[in-house]
C-alpha cells in the first residue's frame, strides 16, 4: 500500500475558477468558511485525494432517493424502502472501503434516521395520487438538476410540484431545520428562495410555495420574499466575483473562518494551512515531516512549529518501502492520543484514520 499523494496547493490555484454556486454553497460562503469552498473547487480537480463525506452527508443523500424513489411509485412498500436503504448503504460502505485502504471500521447505518424516513415515505405512497390525475393535472420532479450559468447558479432541487401554472419547491432536511432560538435556519431560507430565483429563470411557473421537510415529516413553510430573492440573486454575482478575485490575488485570509469547532470537521482540513486544531478533540490532524522511523510501527514528524509528533501502529498497514518516506511530508487524518490523559505528543492511528502524503 502507496499513500495517496496530495498535490502542493500553491501551484494549483491558476486552474481554479468560480462560475457558478449552489444554493447550499452560496450559504455557506456567507455562513460557515468561503474558503473550505475554493479548496473544495480545487480538489474537484483532485478526487483521489478528497476526504469522506460526512456520514450525515451521505444519510442525507440516501435520505432524499429513498423519497425520489417513493415520489416515482418505484418503492411501496416498508421492506422495499428497508431493502433499498440497506442497499444504498452498503454501496457507499464499498466504495470507502476500496478508497480508503486505511480505514478499518466503516458504519454509515443510522436505523433511527432510516426508520423515520421510511415513515415519511410510506405517507408519500399512501397520499401519491393516481398516475392518470397526475400526469394531467400536476408534474411532480425529484432530484430535478437546474441549469441557470447566466445568473451564476446551478443545483439539484429535491422536489418541485408543477401545477396549473404555479411551483410548490419543496427542500428535504435530515438535520435540525431550527436554530437555537426557535427560528428557521438563515440558511435555509438562503437556499428555499436561490430554487425559487432558478425556477423563475428558466419560467419553470409562478412560485406558489416554499417547504422544508425535516426527517420527521414535518412540512415547514417558509415565506416567499421577492425582495430577499432579488438581494440574493445580486449577491450571487458579486460572491462569485469577489472569489474569484480572492483566488487572483491569493488573499485567503480575508475569507478563512478559523473555528476549532468548523476546523475538526472539515473535509479540506488536510490542505488547509489556517486549520486549527482542539487539543481537547479525540480525533486529530497531523501534518509533518517523517524525520525518523524508530520502528517499523512508528514515524516521528515535525510539523510546521517544529515540535516533534510520535505517529505509532503503523505496523497495522502493508506499507510498500515504509523507510522511504523519510523526509517526506505526511498527513495524518483521525489519529488519537496514546493515552487520552497525556499532554505529550504521542499519537497512534485508529480505525478511523487517514494518511496522504503531501507534494
């Protein structure tokens, strides 16, 4: 086994551009870290060396074909969804397991969050209306892709109903839809009403409504606001127009949110160089030079503030020339403390880890 190699960033940034944004995109560049997204468009070139998705992440995604399937009349029944949650489950795993050979434990099953979309999509089968009355009267589109460059957006809505003219955009969400206040997510108000500037453009109907369904099954409305679309659709350009000149100038500083609590999570966090690390976190990124092999289980690295880091259980991976990265640049992604009380830099790799070596 070879580690998978990161490019050097700093000589990539001349092919990244930004043309267009997602609705959840556009969100979090105002909400969370704009930069987690330009080096997001960088590994796009990269994928070999992109990071997991976040478990949430793909529960969402299975979230959301499981009720395309429901919407389509494809899946009735509970053990259909069942069979086909396991299913989709299983494909995911499979594709971790081959590209990721370091990781040795990998669960994505959330059975609370697949009975409960199960429960919402067996409502889905039991109020879907005849095929006939449908087709007639009303278009229902899941997972519908939205093509609109010219204003600077492109994205999958979950589910628009077309009828008489007029759109319902319905927007699935497998997390909490409230902020701690009680008040629906900014974000996700962002997002309902950048659908509804799409589906405007491209004179899809009249916007008649805007929902978010939580895995409970919960509709919430949202209000349409034309003002607010109009300030988002401006904002669009000018985002897009701002990044780019970010990437011209290389000033990612103006744009970095460093969090410890965002950092932790991140998937770019084995490229980024403002990434902040929590000593009280049970997972860490490690990122250094392997300046000796005292074993055939461990490295020692230095990172970028010279302290000296003690990498073990190696010995656990079938390392093609494990000598050979001497001097080498190496990323450690999930390694754990060796003693969860210790303040020393000892860490080994866990079931969870990662490890990249960087160019």
């Amino acid at each position: 086994m070879k580690f998978e190699q990161i490019p050097n960033i700093d000589k990539a940034w001349d092919s990244v551009s930004i043309e267009t944004l997602s609705p959840s995109t556009f969100s979090w560049i105002h909400n969370g870290c704009a930069y987690q997204v330009l080096l997001n468009r960088l590994l796009n070139a990269h994928p070999s060396c992109q990071l997991p998705p976040h478990k949430n992440t793909t529960i969402g995604t299975i979230v959301h074909k499981i009720y395309e399937l429901t919407t389509k009349g494809q899946l009735c029944s509970f053990a259909e969804m069942r069979d086909k949650w396991e299913e989709m489950i299983k494909i995911e795993e499979d594709k971790l397991a081959i590209k990721y050979p370091t990781l040795k434990s990998i669960n994505l099953n959330d059975y609370d969050k697949r009975n409960k979309a199960i429960k919402y999509a067996l409502w889905i089968t039991k109020n879907r209306k005849p095929k006939v009355e449908e087709s007639s009267n009303v278009s229902v589109l899941s997972e519908k892709y939205l093509d609109c460059k010219e204003i600077g957006l492109k994205g999958v809505a979950d589910k628009l109903v077309i009828a008489n003219g007029e759109i319902s955009i319905i927007d699935y969400k497998s997390g909490q839809v409230f902020d701690k206040d009680g008040n629906i997510k900014k974000e996700y108000i962002t997002q309902l009403h950048l659908y509804a500037a799409m589906c405007e453009h491209l004179q899809l109907g009249k916007i008649s409504r805007l929902a978010l369904i939580d895995i409970n099954g919960e509709e919430i409305f949202v209000e349409y606001d034309q003002e607010l679309k109009r300030e988002l659709c401006n904002n669009v350009s000018a985002t897009i127009e701002h990044l780019n000149d970010i990437i011209l100038r290389r000033a990612f500083e103006e744009v970095v949110k460093v969090d410890s609590s965002i950092c932790s999570k991140c998937d770019c966090r084995h490229i980024c160089q403002y990434r902040l690390e929590n000593e009280e976190d049970y997972y860490h990124t490690i990122v250094g030079t392997v300046v000796e092999q005292p074993s055939t289980n461990m490295y020692v690295v230095t990172d970028d503030s010279s302290i000296n880091r003690y990498i073990s259980g190696l010995d656990q991976y079938s390392i093609d020339n494990a000598s050979g990265y001497f001097k080498k640049r190496l990323v450690f992604i999930n390694v754990v403390k060796s003693s969860p009380n210790s303040e020393d830099s000892a860490y080994k790799v866990c079931d969870s880890s990662i490890i990249f070596e960087q160019l």
